[in-house]
C-alpha cells in the first residue's frame, strides 16, 4: 500500500493529524512548506471548480490560527489568478506565519473589511477561520461572522472543517458555517464524517498531501480508521467466481423472519440474500407466509414453522440442522414475541446475522462473546444493547461495542460505521438518505447473510465481507436515487437495483 493510498482511506482525529504534522516538522519539513502546498492545492481546486467566469469575487475569512494562514495562501492564489479578492480578518492577534501572509496580502494591495457583512455580496466564500482542534463554544465576534454568513446564502468553502464544527465528533460548538463544499487537508477527518456534521460539511472533498507511508504507519499503526474505497469494497466480494464452480461452493444461508405483521420484512431480506449470489438460500417463516415467499422467491427453500396466536414464529422445527448452513441471519420482521428462538441460533458456531427485532431480544446474550457475530442496530437499538456507551463520537461507540461484545457491530446511519473485535474500524463515507426508509435494513440484512455464506465457505475473511455488503448497499441507494429521486429509493426498487449497480461499479460508470 502507498502513501497516496492510505491518504485515500485513513480517517484521524485532531490529535492524530498533530502528531503526524509534529512528525514531519521533526524529520526537516518546513511549517510554511505544508502550509503552502495545502493552500495552493486548495486554490487549484477552488480555481477548477469556482471558476473566476461565474465567482469573481470572492471573500476571505481569516481567523488567527494556521488555518487562517491557509486562507491567505489561498486569497493570494485567487488574487494572482485574476480574483477579486477581499479579506476579513475578525481577530487582530494571529500566529506569525499567519500574520507574515497576512502583511504580504496587504503589500499584493489584496483589501480588507472591519465588517464581515461587507463580503455578504460577493460571489463565494472561503472559510478560514477555525480548523482542526476547536473544543469549546465559538463567541463573538467569530460566531457573529459565521451566523451572517450563513444568513447570506452565499455558498461557502471551508478549509478543512467548516469553522465552529468539533473536528471529532461533528457536533456544533455554538455556531458553525454550513459550508457547500469543504476541502479536507491531508487526510480524512473523523468529525467530517460524523452524522451530526452532515448538515454543515456539504460536500466533503479530501486533497492528499502526500504524507510518507512511514510517517502514517508510526502515528495510527497497523489498524486506522479508513473509509471504503470502491476499489477495496469490489476486490473483496466473491468475484469472479470459478468456472467450474457448483452452488454447494456458494453457500448456504438460512434467513430466519417475517411474521404475520411484518411480512413483507422476509421477503426483502430474501430478495437481498438472492442478489448476493448465495448458492442455497433457505427461509425460515411463520406457516401463513410460506406460500408468499415462495411464490416471490421460488428458488428458495421454505421451512414452514409453527405460529404464535400473535402470527410470530412459535418455535424452529426441532430436527432444523444448522450445520448444514454456512450463515445464519435472524430478525427483519420477527416481532419480540419470536424471541425465545434466538438462544438456539447463538448456541451454533455459524456466522450468525442480528438485525431488527432480534436485536431488541439478544441482550442478555449480546455482551457475552460468541464468534462470529454480526449485529446491526440503529442508534436506538445501539442504545438499547450498550446503554453506557455515548452515540455522541459513534466511532468510538462502535468501536468500544465490537470489542465488548466480541462482535462485529454495523451501526446504522447516514454514514454506517463498521468495527470488529479485530480492532478495525471503518466508515461508508458516501450514501444518500433515501435509504431512511423502512425496508432498508431488511434487504441489507439478507444480501449480508449471503455474502458471508459464500464467505464461509470459500474460507474468505468476513469482516471485509460485511464492509463490502454495507457500501453495495449504499450504492444501490444512490444509484436508485440518481433514477428515481431520493423519493423513489423504496426497499424493493433497492433490492433490484443492487445488481446493476454492481455491474456499473464494476465497469467503472458510476
């Protein structure tokens, strides 16, 4: 792996993204070196993308930190390329590299305004005020600043993280700028990608610095947080698949749901499992859904179980053999009162798949180590296994709960983190919330429990596996979205659009 492609996955927090700076200004790189090299590839980006034909004129917020000094690299570069630039500086102190830019910007004759309201004309925005490491309230007169500019509609660029925002959690410390765009320096930050941030970062953009492997490798070790990437995400499900290559090699995976309530819950999981590829897919439902999911997914094996009075499964047929499945997935429509079956099902060694309402009945189990587990939750859910963990920094959160529970936990969200009791974490760094749809999750469910059939049986590592299930998912989302409208992304449109999806990603056209 190289250093350009670690800078394409790493996530860090602030003090990380210190440390790794600390470490290259100790091996002889100069501050204003990495300052000049961040500004001035920010500028192109700004320059490419806010072409001076429709911004002209163009705002600057400098605030007096270095991030404020790489807003004045980028004022000069914007002046230089035939800009109007105009500069608001709300602080008079600043750190002296900064106020060196400062003194040169006013030599270039680049002006400036005691009124932040003065720039609310101009064309774009670029937010320099506050970058990585802000961890207490913004006041006056910075929070002024940030409320008129947000008062102004006028469309924002921030320079690392949008000013106001915590660089680690996402969460407004009293005011923060909603930026259109915002121009991670470096390296992703972990904050950006927070659900709590997605209102305020816009579209977040990462420029790589070039940051040496070894310098990564010494800071975060041999385990960072990364994002997925379309190319890790495609090399790790099962494809090609061999010529010769029968369905006993392709898995086994029994779905345990639906009720009489939730039926339709079953056969969007079914319908997720059948576009994973497994080889056998087998349907454990209540007797009054059978003929349903048979008649919609007739290559299934149907295991009619006996019902409760409530129309819930009563109990799995007592000679059912788990060691003939390769996975197990359990929950999307199953109802609370289906809970007496999950002992049987955490009893087996088998990759088992928690979701939905087996979630809810798994807690006297779930803090009790059982390999090869994967659990599913929303934020409530989350909450309701690990009511002592704080969903404020969820990659903590998450992470803390594999490492619990011995599991590997897929927190739910606009974007879904994922981390196993192996210590990896990761995070989907691309959706779209038309996916926030009942539904969702089922067809998530099977086409995860059949991934990890295939997985199982071809010996494959399976944490990369439920990686590559909740990106295909999130894909398909945005693939039926760009179709259809964030309206339009319903479970089963989803669940037939998972396939395309993964041929288009495929072939490199979306």
């Amino acid at each position: 792996m190289t250093g350009q492609d670690w800078a394409d996955q790493v996530v860090v927090t602030a003090a990380q993204m210190q440390a790794i700076e600390a470490s290259l200004f100790a091996q002889g790189l100069p501050v204003p070196a990495l300052m000049e090299k961040a500004a001035g590839r920010a500028a192109a980006w700004i320059q490419a993308h806010y072409p001076r034909a429709r911004y002209p004129q163009v705002g600057v917020l400098v605030g007096p930190g270095h991030n404020g000094g790489d807003a004045l690299v980028v004022a000069r570069e914007l002046h230089h390329g035939g800009y109007h630039v105009c500069l608001h500086q709300p602080l008079e102190q600043a750190k002296p590299l900064t106020e060196g830019h400062r003194r040169y910007a006013d030599y270039l004759g680049i002006p400036a305004v005691g009124q932040a309201e003065a720039l609310m004309d101009c064309d774009l925005i670029v937010d320099g005020l506050l970058g990585v490491g802000l961890d207490r309230p913004v006041e006056n007169p910075l929070a002024a600043v940030i409320d008129a500019v947000n008062a102004s509609g006028r469309p924002a660029v921030s320079l690392d993280v949008p000013s106001g925002l915590h660089s680690n959690t996402g969460q407004v410390l009293g005011s923060a700028l909603r930026a259109r765009h915002t121009l991670c320096l470096g390296l992703w930050k972990v904050g950006l990608l927070q659900d709590a941030a997605l209102d305020w970062v816009g579209e977040p953009v990462l420029l790589p610095l070039n940051i040496p492997e070894v310098t990564l490798a010494q800071v975060l070790g041999n385990a960072p947080m990364r994002c997925l990437t379309r190319e890790q995400m495609l090399a790790a499900l099962p494809l090609p698949r061999r010529p010769a290559g029968h369905k006993y090699q392709m898995g086994h995976l029994l779905l345990v749901a639906g009720s009489r309530q939730y039926g339709g819950a079953a056969l969007l999981a079914a319908l997720g499992a059948r576009a994973s590829g497994v080889g056998m897919l087998s349907v454990a439902v209540p007797a009054g859904l059978a003929g349903l999911v048979l008649a919609q997914v007739p290559e299934a094996l149907v295991i009619s179980c006996p019902e409760t009075p409530e129309g819930a499964i009563a109990h799995l047929p007592p000679d059912l053999d788990f060691g003939r499945y390769d996975a197990l997935a359990v929950g999307p429509g199953l109802t609370v009162a289906a809970g007496p079956i999950l002992a049987s099902l955490w009893a087996t060694s088998v990759p088992l798949v928690v979701d939905a309402d087996a979630l809810n009945s798994i807690a006297p189990w779930a803090q009790s180590p059982r390999a090869q587990v994967f659990l599913t939750p929303h934020p409530g859910e989350f909450s309701r296994l690990f009511p002592d963990l704080d969903l404020t920094d969820r990659f903590q959160a998450t992470r803390q709960a594999a490492g619990r529970s011995q599991a590997t936990v897929l927190l739910k969200g606009a974007r879904l983190v994922i981390a196993g009791a192996d210590g990896s974490l990761a995070v989907n760094p691309t959706s779209t919330p038309g996916l926030a749809r009942g539904g969702s999750g089922d067809v998530l469910t099977g086409l995860l429990g059949g991934l990890l059939a295939q997985g199982h049986r071809q010996g494959r590592l399976l944490i990369p596996l439920a990686q590559a299930a909740a990106w295909w998912h999130a894909q398909a989302g945005r693939w039926v979205a760009h179709h259809r409208t964030e309206l339009g992304v319903d479970p089963l449109h989803l669940s037939q659009s998972l396939l395309p999806t993964l041929k288009a990603l495929s072939e490199g056209e979306c």
